[in-house]
C-alpha cells in the first residue's frame, strides 16, 4: 500500500456523478430538498458548464429567510442559489498530491476537486483520506512484527 505522498487526489475523490450538488441558478427552494433528501449538511454549487461556484448548506439558506420572529418560509420563492452561497469554497486542483489534500482536510470535512479549467471533477472527503491512513498504518503495523 502507498503513502498518499504517492497518490494523487483522483484515486481517493468521489467522483461529481455521485455527488449531490446545484446549479447556481437553481431556486432556493431546490436546493433545499436536495439538502434534506441527501443528508448532507453542505453541498458544491456549480454553473451551466460545471464550473465549481460555490458551497449551499442548510444553515446559509435558513439564516437567508430568518426574520426577526420566525422562519419567513415565503421569501424563498425569491431567492436563487447564487444570492444565498458561500462563494470562499475549500478546493484542491486534481493533480496535486494526497499529503497536501490531508493537510487542507484537517479544517474541512470536504474539499472540492477541479481541473485545470476550473470545472468541478468530484469531492475528497477527511472520511476517505482517514479510511485510508487507517488500512496504511495497520499494514505498516503488521509488517513491523511480522518474523523475518
Ligand atoms: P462524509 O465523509 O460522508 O462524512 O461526508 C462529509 C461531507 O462531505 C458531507 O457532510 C457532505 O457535505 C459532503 N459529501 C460527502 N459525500 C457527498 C455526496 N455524495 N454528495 C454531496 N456531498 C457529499
């Protein structure tokens, strides 16, 4: 097994197809369902070519309609994705190096992966860098006491 010095972020990425994710001009309320039907407390947010624009959570878009005493459901018939996302997306470029995308994990439970025109190719999840380290540092373990 390899250290993540020697892999790249694609072996360990999920790949866009299987993630849940929003056009920026997608309503608010859409982006709301995906949300509660994922499960997922954050997901990226891109454009009409894929490029990668942005994170939408649950607590962006209720903050959004908060008035001052209750929830103003009604207001998010207005609002697009694009008003309410966090543009400051934690990202990683697809060719860099595991070491550097467990590094930029320890403040993010996700990083989004692009390429080189920017267009959104999957998520590097902190659950998959440390299912990995977990299998790496077993072997390691196993191999140390193993009888020469
Ligand atoms: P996990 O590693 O499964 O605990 O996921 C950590 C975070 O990554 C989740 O809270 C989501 O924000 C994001 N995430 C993981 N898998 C997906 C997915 N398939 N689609 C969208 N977001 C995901």
């Amino acid at each position: 097994m390899r250290n993540l010095n020697e892999m790249k972020i694609t072996e360990l990425m999920i790949s866009s197809e299987k993630v849940a994710h929003v056009n920026m001009n997608n309503p608010l309320e859409h982006a709301m369902l995906v949300l509660i039907k994922s499960g997922y407390s954050a997901i990226p947010v891109v454009d009409t070519t894929f490029k990668l624009k942005g994170l939408i959570s649950m607590s962006l878009i209720l903050d959004s309609i908060l008035g001052i005493e209750r929830i103003e459901v009604e207001r998010l018939e207005n609002k697009v994705v694009e008003d309410v996302m966090n543009e400051e997306v934690p990202y990683i470029h697809e060719n860099e190096s595991l070491s550097k995308g467990m590094r930029l994990s320890i403040d993010y439970p996700f990083l989004c992966v692009v390429n080189d025109e920017g267009i959104f190719t999957g998520i590097l999840t902190r659950r998959a860098i440390l299912k990995h380290m977990n299998r790496y540092l077993h072997e390691m373990n196993r191999e140390s006491v193993r009888p020469t």
